[in-house]
C-alpha cells in the first residue's frame, strides 16, 4: 500500500456493497488513491429476485449466486461475521474465524450496505419454528423440507399427520411472501401429482397477509386484485387481514384465533433492520440510517450507507425505496463521491425514478407496472420478468448457466433430490401453545426436555380409564429421562399448560453426559424416585 | 394387492438395491406376483464414482445423484433409516418420521442390500475430527469445508494458524482414498492460484496409506507404482506404511507419532459392516452375510443379500469382489431368482469375471486395468473412464446433465460458492491430544465445556511472570463459564494432560439455560467462587 492510499471499507454483500466495489474497482484501476476491502458473511452475492426459484428447481441450486472473488477481483473480501465496528477509532472489528482472535480492519472511508433482515425476537415460537426467506440457505432449506414432508406423507399412514404434512403456511404478502407460495404451492402440487402423494384435495397451500390486499405497497391496486385472482386459482388459501401470532413444531396460530395444523412455515415478515446498525451510534430513523442527497451520512465525514439500511432523501422529496434497482444505482453514485472527496472533485446527488416493479407468480405469470404506465401481467408479464432478470444476472457465466437451466427444465423431469447436509441439531428450542402435546404416550423417547419458560402437566392413561394428570412441571425442570435411561417407550404423555418453551437435548448426547459425568445418573435417578412416589408403578414421564 | 401377491421388501438405496427393484419392475410389468418396497436413507441413488468429481465442482452439486422416484417408478420408496429387522415376525421396522412412531413393513422375501460404511467408533478423535467420504453429503460438505479453509487462509495473519489452513490429510490408499487426495489436491492448487491465496509452497497435501504401495489390492504392481508417481509430480506428500492414529480439532496424529497441524482431515477407511447386519442373526463371516451362489442366505428360504455386504461365492472360486459392476449384474440375477421361487422355475447362479478397474487420478489422468489384459495409464486411461462412467450414469436427464457440466467447466472459471446450510451445532463432541490447547489466554470465550473424559490443566501466563497452574480438572468436571457469564476473553488457557474427550456447549445455548434455569446460575458461580481461593483475583477459566 502507498504511504497516501486511502482505505475504503464496505460492510454487506448485497446489491448494495458488490456494485459500490465494483464501481471503485473500475475507478481505481490505474489509480492508487484507496485500496477497497468487502466484509460479507457468505462468500458470494446473491441474486435476490430469482431465489424462490431455487424452491421449484427451475434453476439449479448455485444458479442464483456468484463467488464475490470472481466478481471483485481487486477487492479484498472477507468473509466474516461483523462483531462491531468502532467509529472513533475507525476500526471494524471481526468475529473470530479458526483461531479465537477478534480480527480488526482499519478504515478511512466506511460504507453500510447491511439491508435488512427477517427478524423473529420477541416472537415466541416464530423463532423456533418458522423458516425465513432471505438468502441462498434459506431456499435450499425450505426446498429440502417440502421433499421431506412429500416423502413423509407419501408414505405415512395416521390422517391427522398426513394432513399437517400436507398443509403449508406462507406468511406475508409482499413481493417475497407471494413469489415464495406461488412457487411452493407449484412444486408441491406437481410433485404430488407426479408421484401420486395421496389426493390432491389433500394439499393445503395458505397465504397470510396483515393487508387488505396482498402486493399493496408494491403495485397498483388492479394488479394487486388480479395477484390474488391468479394465486386463488391455483388452489391457495388467501387469508387477508390476518397475521401468524406464533408457532409450534406442528402447528401456525394465527390472529384470528384459528390454528392450523402444518409441518411447514415459512415467514417473509417481520422485516427488521440489521441488528450491527441498531448498536452503532449513527443518527437513524425507523431503524435505518439517515443520509445527504450524496449518501453521506448525517454529521460524518468518513461514513456512508445506502440500500435498504439507509434513508437517502430524493429530490422529489420522500425518500429511495428499498429495491435492488435503486441499490445498485446508489452504489455508482456512492463510488463516484468517496472518490471525488478523496480528489476534491464535486459530489453528485442521488436522484433516480425508478424503471418499474416486477413479481412473479410461479407458472408462466407475474404482474409487472413499467415506467409507471405500462402494466403487464399474465403470461407477459412472466416473460419480461424472465427477459430483465437474465440481462441484470453479473457476468457471462452466470447468465449461459441459467438460461441452460431454464431450457433443461422444459425438457427433464422434476429434480426431487433432498439434500440433508445437516443431522438434527442435538440440542434445540421449541415452542408449544397451551394444549399442544411435546409427547404422546408410548412414542418412541428419542429427548430430554429442560423447561425454560411455562409449565407442562404429565399424565397418562391406562386401557378403560379415564386419563390420570400425574404431576405438573416448571422453569427449571426436566423430564423425558425415563424413556432415554429405560430405552423403552413413553410412558406418560406430556402438554403444555401454558404457552412453553423447552431445550431438547437429543438421546445420543444425553447418554454421553450421563455414562460419563460421576454421580449424573445419580442425581436424575434422585428426581425420578422422587416423582415416582405419587404413582405406584413409579415411573413419570 | 392381489390375495397371492408377495412382498419383497429391498433394504438398501445403492447399486445392489436399486438395481434389484429395476430388475424386478421390468420383470413384474404385468405380472401380479408381486409387489416391490424399497427402503433408503436417502431419497436418492448416489453414483459413488463420480462422486470425488463433486469436491472440484467439475460437476454439479447434484450430478452424481438420481432421485428414486423417478428411476423407480412402480416400486414403494420408504425414505427412513431403518431401526431394525425382525426375521421371525418377517417384519422390517422403521425409525419414526414426524410422528414418533415405528413403521413396520411386512415382506415375504427380504433383499439385504445395505453396502458398508466408514465406521470411526472406537478411534477417538476421528469420530469427533475425521469427514468420512461416502455420500453425497460427505462430499458436499468437505467441497464447502475446503472453501471455507481458504478463504480463512487469504486473510487470516498468524503464520501457524495460516499453516493449519492450508495443510489438507486424506487417509486410505484405495480407489477412494486415492481419488479425493487428487481431486482435492487440484482443487485446493486451483484456487489458491486463482485467487492467490498466499504462496503456493505454503500448501501441503499429505495422502496416507498403511499398506507398501497404494491401490495394492485394486491394480497391479507397474499401474500402482504409475499412480504414485502422478501423485507425487502434483505435489501430493504420500506416506507409505503409515497410519491414522488419532486426530484432534487442529492436528492429525500418525502411527510414526508425526503430528501434522492441519484443518482438514478426511478418511475414507477403516470400511466396516453396516450396523444393522452385526446386529442380524444370518450367518456371517467378516461382517459379511454368506449366501449361496444363487444368493439366497444360507439357511434362509426368503431371504437373499448382495452388494459390498453379502459374501457371493463365484463358481470359479474365490467370492465377489464389492464393485458396482459386480453389484449391478448381481441385482439382476438376483431379481431373476426371487421371481423363479415364486413361479416355481429353476434359478441361476452368480458367475462374473469382471471387465476392468478404473481409477481417476484427477487432472486428466487415470490409471485403468481392462478384460485383465490391457493396462491403461494417463490421459487415455482418463478418457475411457469418463466414458465408460457416462454410459453407466442412469437416465437421460442425468447424462445431458453431467456432458453439460463437464462441458462448461472447460469454459468457466472455477465455480467457489460455499454451501453453508448449517449454523455450527449447539452442541459438540471435542477431542484433544495431551499437551494440546482447548483454548488460549484471551481467547474469545465462545463455549461452555463439559470433560466426558480425560484431564485438564488451567494455567495462566502474566506479563513477565513464568506459566501459573491454577487447576487440574477431571470428567464430571466444567470450564470456560468466566468467559462467558463476564462476557470477557479468556483470563486462563486451558491444555489436555491426558488423552481428552469434552462436549461444548455453545454460548447462546449455555445463556439460555443459564437465564432460564433457576438456581444455576447460582450453583455455577459457587463453583467458580470455590475455584476462585486459590488464586487472589478470583477468576480460574
């Protein structure tokens, strides 16, 4: 590095933060003036807008990403977790990778590209139990669990499982919530045609919407109705004035009261902003950033943001909405001022209308308002949508690789293979409502529970008798022991009294704890006798 | 089903299971003798050969894998691991699904197709440290793993962490052992060219083989001494008549006592039975079920195996060797057999010399051994392997796929998107070696550690002052709590004395039992209290 470089430090891996580098990149490429660095969590960007394609495997599982070296050739990148970032000292601070060392990055010129996330704190059971759509991880999952449920289902013999297999609740209905169900409900119908998974009338595709119509902050009221009109053809239940209240392993509980019984939830809503931006002590508005016209960030001279954390006024007054399109021009801007500070050149003020919405609705069909006259929608709609997303893909690459995957996808069959990187977590949170059983007597005990949070009430019943409440737990408590330590059955079932809140330490762990740790099996043997005492044959949970 | 209609049931998803229900369907056509279930733990078929293609991304994630469904149309496909077997009910039993109950599937004839495995139980420090190489997962998982070492290597600064990184352990001379080294060697050499991941002499691929030469029990003498050669002109360290001791987060231990620091370890040996055969009362030998030269089961009128864990005596002695091509021709002798039985005609017996052995030995080279005569080496032997594996490949859409992904992958830069689809478990086995470091003084405290096993020294190093032991630790015994009640680095280092087994816990999770859990908090500060009197300030770990 040159004694005078200046160094310019981008936070994020989105549209915001890849376009701004790669504007620098081309800026600097004779010039030595500042060095850029690119701190992202995934190492590669992530092409947003096709990403619920990935659920129907329309494209291939890759296609919608690209590794940020080969975009950002001269960019150093790092692929870290962001701990904190220190603005009087100018610093960021890593999170630590192989060795346990917090890693700090120097800055001159910082710039926030975080976005923003879906964010389930403070909603119990939304965090256990239901799934986010905000990047490749999350699409891949969510495709590995609907072929999982189909399997399930395909082969399970008990009705009242077989239909929450077959019931999939999606909640929100922006532009995310309704290309996320429209492409679900696609490939679980056609899978479950193709393979005869039961009856079809058996599939239940829902959509939650707070709204009094879905897609109403994104386009006009008339392809609005006409989204809705397209999605409940398909066979989805559209809820509108309705929002997901919590959540349980087997269960969506909604606003109204109502609860559906389903294996699969996944939640668009609610948006939040980055938690890093919350604890940086910036001026903001409603959570986001509060920026000049030249994306300077109110009252600093070295810090920057823009995209969806920032709140960049337009000269038309209000303010940049939170798309891809206006992301990536901020960046160029944002490029073109860093430089023109660190010359002494004029900055340039961030204005730009907006060139249009685009949704896709699965199946050859999308609504779309371009150049705020024209409105498309239908099968016209579907094909600009595909046409304007494929010229936007970065590189050449990319573009050859899905537009193969779109050609190979008219003429194969569906791919239906499931994934499973991951083996259950051996220690989990979960969340039931009042009523909701954690086991049924005589399942196979395959947990131990620790009680975090309300209380669950143990009972069984004996053939020909009424069902005998055998004791009640709390915070603090643990059962489920008996089944694991006898490797024999449930022998009592357990529900929650109140709203509840376990860690289940799966089997395997927790035979490792208890024939290693001295006086262990002791001490939950103790528990046992001691619980046993009301109920002769001595055995509770 | 028909009164009269058998049930055969087939355990297993491999060559010898897949292709046995592909016999059988054909054969069954119209024919209502009988109806075919399959039971896999996977929903999908893994063409094993192509697999160690998948570390370089030659090929597509999914490539090497077809989805049962569709290559099995008419057949029941169970996507369950199977709990157990009950020969005398003629019952096969499930492990639940959602629902925790047992499945039980009644059969008439059994078909034991179950492969063997990569079995690291009593190795300690494999089973904790060691990626095993036999399923799609596995290879998909090392592919990320690579990528996530060497983006860790490009900016990480400790010289003796950066040499951690970039050393990569393979053990097992066989076909497998040999093709990962390879593929994975390139692969490594690739990127960090392309990306200049620091120098390349810093690499250090180390392939390790117990025997006197590798491939010694697949290829002759002068084709094994070949492989060798190209091995070690790639830069590939190869140690001869060594061994896999034992194994600990950053090092491999050899049975010279050499202790290679390194992050990446995988092993494909030792091979062993599948757990639910020990566990079978058939007649065995080695871990191999015996059966007749018509594959029934010794002793058994309804039960046949094949595949890798069925020992197949071929009329001109000697037994089957465990290769697909054996495996498929089996499956269709065996399907040919069952179906005889049942309509009372007359059986065949196994007889198949074998056409060849092919072996990859990446960058276009290969040793191959064809109809026992002619010996292939380089780039010709290369050829007739993709070629002769291209025709093998089931399906159409499966063969389109892989000559497109071999095709774009001679005109695209190398493909570097790392899959995280896991968060890192809340709760993990460790293993250290003595003298080895669980963690360091200042360390970021990021776990909670428990010892199963072994003993542990606490030490602490004060400016000018010699090491300080604080403490010795047993099992039953706990650490690491300081750190993260006082949300502080480590104030202590804590090293194995002994051969050390611990299960962490990982931060979140510990503040979530130590929020929730009345009293213990309390109980755990007592302890660090009672810790605390030997040293003034109080604080041991």
């Amino acid at each position: 590095m040159q004694p005078n470089t200046r160094r310019i430090v981008i936070l994020g891996g989105g549209f915001g933060g890849v376009y701004t580098a790669r504007a620098l990149e081309r800026a600097l490429k004779n010039d030595p003036a500042a060095e850029v660095s690119l701190i992202s969590k995934e190492n590669y960007f992530t092409f947003h807008t096709m990403l619920p394609e990935v659920i129907s495997g329309e494209i291939g599982l890759l296609d919608t990403v690209s590794p940020l070296h080969g975009l950002l050739p001269r960019t150093r990148v790092y692929v870290r977790e962001i701990e904190s970032v220190d603005l009087e000292r100018k610093v960021v601070r890593l999170q630590p990778g192989f060795a346990r060392r917090i890693h700090e990055i120097p800055y001159d010129h910082l710039v926030i590209a975080l976005g923003n996330v879906t964010d389930f704190r403070g909603l119990p059971g939304l965090h256990e139990h239901a799934m986010s759509f905000k990047s490749l991880a999350d699409a891949i999952s969510l495709r590995n669990h609907l072929i999982h449920v189909l399997e399930e289902a395909s082969v399970e013999i008990d009705p009242l499982v077989r239909r929450e297999l077959l019931t999939f609740v999606v909640a929100g209905g922006g532009f995310s919530g309704v290309e996320v169900c429209a492409e679900l409900n696609d490939f679980v119908r056609k899978v479950a045609r193709e393979r005869r998974v039961g009856r079809l009338d058996e599939l239940r595709v829902v959509l939650l919407h707070s709204g009094e119509r879905i897609l109403e902050r994104e386009v006009p009221a008339s392809l609005g109705k006409y989204a809705e009109k397209i999605l409940r053809r398909r066979g989805i239940d559209l809820r509108l004035n309705t929002r997901l209240v919590t959540a349980s392993p087997a269960a969506a509980i909604l606003s109204t009261g109502e609860r559906i019984p389903c294996r699969t939830l996944v939640s668009t809503v609610p948006s939040a902003p980055h938690p890093l931006i919350a604890a940086l002590d910036l001026p903001q508005n409603k959570g986001k950033i509060t920026v000049d016209g030249q994306m300077r960030v109110t009252g600093c001279n070295d810090v920057w943001a823009l995209g969806d954390c920032a709140l960049i006024p337009l000269p038309s007054g209000g303010f940049a909405p939170p798309t891809a399109q206006h992301a990536v021009r901020e960046a160029t801007l944002l490029a073109h001022n860093i430089l023109a500070t660190l010359h002494g050149r004029e900055m340039k003020t961030f204005a730009f209308a907006g060139l249009g919405k685009l949704g896709a609705l699965g199946r050859r069909s999308a609504v779309a308002e371009l150049m705020t006259h024209v409105r498309l929608s239908g099968i016209l709609a579907w094909f600009a949508w595909r046409t304007i997303y494929w010229f936007k893909l970065p590189g050449f690459g990319r573009k050859v690789k899905v537009g193969l995957s779109w050609a190979l996808d008219l003429l194969l069959p569906t791919e239906t293979v499931q994934l499973r990187l991951n083996s259950p977590s051996a220690l989990s949170q979960l969340h039931y409502e009042p009523g909701e059983a954690v086991f049924l007597q005589n399942d196979v005990g395959d947990a131990f529970y620790m009680i975090l949070d309300g209380e669950v009430e143990i009972s069984r019943e004996d053939e020909g008798q009424p069902p005998q409440r055998l004791a009640v737990m709390r915070a603090g408590e643990f059962f489920g022991e008996m089944a694991l330590l006898g490797r024999q059955p449930r022998s009592a079932t357990v529900r929650a009294l109140t709203p509840l809140t376990v860690l289940a330490l799966r089997g395997r762990e927790f035979h490792a704890l208890v024939d290693h740790i001295p006086n262990l099996r002791g001490s939950i043997e103790q528990v046992m006798e001691r619980r046993g005492a009301p109920v002769e044959t001595g055995d509770a949970t």
